[in-house]
C-alpha cells in the first residue's frame, strides 16, 4: 500500500515538473523579442491631420460654446488631465475646405443635403467676403490656438458661376475633363491664391494648397461638390498656380494629385489619362518652383483583403523609391466591404473599425513609408464610419435628423477618434521613423492579424515612439532589448488613450488594442 502511494506521488511530481516545463516552454513561446536599429532610418514624419469639410460649418457658427469648445480640445490638444490621460489627439495637420457657392444656390445646387453643401468666398461678380465659412474659420482658429503645425486648403470644384454646368458636381459629362471653363482656368488659380492670402493677412499661413481633389471619379452624383481632372487640366492648373503664387511672394507648396485610388499613382487602372500620375507629374519635363516633391492618394477601396493592403503599398512603394519621391495619404474612411468590419455604413464607436483602421495606417507608414496621414473627415452627423467625432440629436427616435443638428446636438468621441490618437498624439513633425523587428518569424501578413510594430525617434530629445497594435483576441508578451519603457498609452474596449508608468523592458498587450511606448 506504502509502496503504490510513494509511486502514485512520484509520478505526480514528474507530471508537474513536466507541466511546468510546457507551461515555460509555452510563455517562452508567446514572449516576442523586439529589437530597434535607430542607425535604420526611413520617412520624416510631416504630420496626422483630418478635414473640417461639411460638418465644421454649422458647428463651428452654432453648436453651444462647451460643446464646440470639447469638440476642438479633442481633436487639436495636447495636455493631459490630472491622471496624467490626453484631453485630445493633438492633430499636427488641419485640413480646410475652401467651398464652391452650393450652399448660395441652395435647392437650386441639386444637392438636397444642405450639410454637404459649402458656401463661396467669391460671388459671380468678383466680390469677395471673408465671413462665408465662419463655422469653419471657427476651428481654423481653434487649430491655431492650440499649436497645429500645418495647414492645408483644398479645393474639390471651382466657383459654382465659373464652372462649365453652374453646378457643384459635373453631372453628365463623362470625358473626365475638368468641370471648368477653358476661360476661367486664371481666375480659379487667382481665387484660390486670394484666399490664401487673406488667411496669411489674418495670421494663418497655409502650408499647403491642394486644387484637385480625386479627379478620377466623374463627380456626376448631385451629393456633394466635385470634379474630375485629367492629368493635363492638373498640370495646367498647377503651371497657373505655381505663377501666382510666385507673384505673390507666398511660402505655400503646392500637392497633388488625392488620388481616389493608390493604383492610380503607379498605374493607368483603366484610366489613362487620369492615371499613372507619378510617372506624369514627377519627370525631368515638369519643373515647378511651389509644388512640393510629394505625391498624395487615399487609401480607399485598396485595405481588403490583406493581401491587398500589403501588395498594393509595396508596388507603390516601388515607384516612389525609383523617384526619389515623398508619399501622402491624404484622405481614408470605411467605405468597402470588408469580412473584419462589414461596409462603410453604420457607425461604429468601438474598437473593430479603430483597429482596421489603426492596420491601414500601420500599413500606409511601413509599406508606403508615408510621411503624412490624413483621416477624411473630423465630425460626421451621419450612420456611416466616416468620423472621429459622432454627432447626433440626442434623441434616440430620432438620431440622424440633420435640420435639428443644425443648432445644437450631442457628440460622442470615438474608439477611432483615440486609437488614431495613438499616433497623431506622441508622432510628431520631424520624428523620423526607425526600424523595429520582433523574432515571431510570421510573415508581413500574419502579422497583420496579430502583432504590429513601428517606431519613431525624436531625434532632439532621443526619445522613441512605439505604436504597438495588437490584432489578435489573445494577450501578447514584449521584451525589449535595448529600450526601457517610461510610459504606455493604451487604447481598447475599456481604455482611451489611458496611460501608465512602467519603467521596464517588458510589457503585456492585451487583445485588440492599440498601444503607444514612450521610452529610451
């Protein structure tokens, strides 16, 4: 009896030595080691931003002071609140509509939603006001005060009396041409370089000026401004715009091209003469003294499947590298279908779309080495994923009814709204981003449904910014070599940018966050 007892405890004692031995072999094995090169450089990072198109125009001129005020302290501060938590997302780019005279012909421009509509600085007569837009002039300046670095103003139609149909949108014309007349080419390029004179006389110096907004698209929808552009109607503009700005002793640089598609950069994709922008506007025949060597493309329909998000940035990649040219993404929201997220319509307040779309960021920056990276628009009033910060009424039987949302309404902060915090926040202009590497082994796509990495020096203070993505469901283990963590801000389902102390080489991601290391 004696003698099966002491065997009985025998073997339960191998049987835990051996348990434990799994149960280190497996915690060795979900430990990934990371190491950084900081002699491994790649893009100067130029900035996070968004649009202030549509919505900022009636929140900005109406919406209650505390409300409006909170909304701005969201998108453009960088404090922090007594536990040490950001107050906001301290964008580095602000990106401002300047508008094509819809909202002056109101029924009459065809577009029915009067939130998509944009007012005009300039009338059919030549006369100027500068207190149109005042709803978005209003966060133009929040922007200022709370330290933004870069502003752009971009244009997606001239004045409704200059174009070729009076409208805002192109209507019926499928040639791709420019909806503009072949006389008020001059006149457009002069507005556009007026208003950026006025705002530089009031104090705001816009970096940048975008003319053409996706001219791919045909524009012929009555839903909201626009216009196409061939590649020619692009360059003539840009030759006009580079000589008056010129003139006018401006710093402005201009960009293009907002490619509604990145195929469009590098490819024809069945529109020749609107695509294969690269090869046509960065050659040794196209020489101008404000464009800026940087080309710009959104990101739309080019993140699904995985496959296609990484292929797609590498073949883009590729032709930049041959130029020796810069890369924007100017402009994204959820608008295809999608197995992780479903489609654009919908919102969503939670993690699944800030983590999809925390993906295609970490993609645009590692694959395409964007130095710039621009969310579509700040506020949204619609059931769509296309915000950071949600509007509604209030009212639960009546959410979306915009007429009420003109004068007042409530507003929600997003889970996007913070994970994209988790770059724009602690990456900022001039930080350079460095190489980074787990020993995982796992290809460039599996790790994009599981752990991603990217990193960025402040090359004055020598301090590193890691943004750590953790796709999976599970927990994921980090043991840094050669960088001792300070502080951690996490984004999750409980968490908004909150932040911790740590003082350690290692650290746990839980699942499905977004996570950004400060350290050395």
């Amino acid at each position: 009896m004696v003698s099966n007892i002491l065997k009985f405890l025998a073997y339960m004692m191998k049987l835990i030595i051996v348990m434990q031995f799994a149960f280190a072999s497996f915690s060795q094995a979900q430990t990934l080691s990371i190491s950084i090169n900081e002699q491994k450089t790649y893009q100067q990072i130029e900035g996070f931003g968004a649009s202030d198109a549509w919505r900022c125009q009636f929140v900005g001129l109406n919406w209650p002071d505390k409300k409006r005020d909170r909304i701005a302290e969201l998108l453009f501060s960088n404090e922090l609140d007594d536990n040490g938590n950001p107050l906001g997302i301290g964008l580095s780019f602000w990106r401002f509509y300047i508008g094509a005279g819809t909202t002056e012909q109101g029924e009459n421009s065809d577009i029915n939603n009067e939130w998509r509509r944009g007012e005009s600085f300039i009338d059919s007569e030549g006369n100027y006001d500068w207190t149109k837009q005042k709803g978005q002039q209003w966060f133009l300046n929040k922007a200022k005060d709370y330290g933004v670095e870069n502003f752009l103003a971009f244009s997606i139609s001239a004045p409704v009396h200059w174009t070729k149909n009076g409208k805002g949108y192109n209507g019926d014309n499928k040639d791709g041409e420019i909806n503009l007349r072949a006389d008020k080419f001059d006149e457009y390029s002069e507005f556009m370089v007026e208003v950026l004179k006025h705002f530089k006389s009031k104090g705001i110096d816009f970096n940048y000026l975008s003319p053409i907004n996706e001219p791919q698209w045909d524009w012929e929808t009555k839903t909201q401004e626009g216009t196409p552009a061939t590649n020619n109607n692009i360059l003539d503009l840009t030759e006009l715009l580079d000589r008056d700005i010129e003139k006018n002793g401006l710093s402005t640089e201009i960009i293009i091209a907002e490619a509604a598609d990145l195929r469009w950069l590098y490819s024809d994709h069945g529109k020749s003469n609107r695509g294969n922008q690269i090869d046509y506007f960065f050659n040794n025949d196209v020489s101008f003294q404000n464009l800026k060597n940087t080309i710009s493309g959104h990101s739309y329909f080019t993140t699904w499947p995985v496959d296609s998000l990484i292929s797609i940035r590498q073949q883009l990649n590729k032709k930049l590298d041959q130029k020796n040219l810069n890369y924007w993404q100017s402009e994204f929201c959820i608008l295809e279908k999608t197995d992780d997220i479903g489609g654009g319509r919908k919102r969503d307040l939670g993690m699944d779309t800030a983590l999809y779309v925390a993906r295609v960021l970490h993609a645009d920056l590692t694959l395409a080495n964007a130095s710039s990276w621009q969310w579509w628009t700040a506020l949204t009033n619609a059931d769509f994923k296309d915000g950071l910060i949600y509007l509604d009424t209030g009212n639960e039987n009546d959410l979306f009814n915009l007429n009420a949302m003109i004068t007042d309404g409530d507003f929600h902060d997003s889970k996007l709204l913070w994970a994209f915090g988790n770059y724009s926040r602690f990456i900022k202009p001039n930080m350079l981003r460095i190489d980074i590497k787990d020993d995982s082994g796992k290809s460039v796509a599996e790790q994009y449904t599981d752990v991603m990495l990217s990193a960025y020096l402040d090359v004055e203070t020598n301090k590193i910014a890691i943004v750590a993505i953790n796709y999976s469901n599970e927990n994921r283990n980090l043991d840094f070599s050669d960088f001792n963590i300070d502080k951690v801000y996490v984004t999750s389902d409980t968490k908004n940018l909150e932040s911790k102390s740590i003082n350690n080489s290692k650290i746990t991601l839980t699942g499905r966050s977004v996570n950004t290391l400060i350290g050395f």
